[in-house]
C-alpha cells in the first residue's frame, strides 16, 4: 500500500462523508411531507428524525474528523503508526480503516 493510494482512499471517503452530510442537513425537498401532517403524534416522530438525523450527522462529522487528522498523519510521515503507543499499526488494519490512528489494543482498550 503506498502513500498515494492511501491519501487516494481517504480523500475518497472524505468526499462520501462529505456527501452523506449534505444529504442529511438538506432542507427537506419542498411538498415531501405533505399528507402526513394531520396524524396525531406526528410532533414526536419529527423530534425522533431530528434526533435521529442529529445523530448520524455527528457521527459522520466524527468519521470526517478521522479522514482529516489521517491526512495530516500523512503529510507529517507520521502516518501508520499508534497516535497512543507509537506502535506500528498493522498493513491489513489499515487497509481495513484507512483512517484509523490506533492499533488495535489501543483502540479496544
Ligand atoms: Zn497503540
């Protein structure tokens, strides 16, 4: 695996958490609730997507955070090995999770 295709799969995943983030915090396409506004309860399952949506949002936020500080990882050369220990990270975990700063033991510990 080398640093280019490295940098390629992360830019790649930055760019499909960057589109799964904008279609989530779109505004909701006009008309696409019409119809079901009437229903009781309606409200609550409002607040759940929001919530719902809040959720996801942030965790792909989280994941966008990955792919950025594995870039920087990158360019610094400090990239594949343990942001906790300094360890190694093995090849086959990181072509698993090109974003992963952490060997295993430190990312299960
Ligand atoms: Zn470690």
């Amino acid at each position: 695996m080398t640093e280019a295709s490295v940098r390629r799969a992360l830019e790649q995943k930055k760019r499909e958490l960057l589109s799964d983030l904008d279609r989530l915090t779109e505004p909701p396409k006009e008309g696409a609730s019409v119809g079901f506004g009437k229903r009781v309860g309606d409200g609550t399952t409002e607040a759940v997507e929001r919530l719902a949506t809040t959720a996801a949002a942030k965790s792909i936020s989280r994941s966008l955070e990955d792919v950025e500080r594995a870039l920087t990882r990158l360019a610094e050369g400090t990239y594949g090995s343990c942001e906790v220990c300094g360890d190694v990270i093995p090849r086959e975990r990181l072509e698993a999770l090109p974003a992963t700063s952490r060997c295993v033991g430190c990312a299960t510990a």
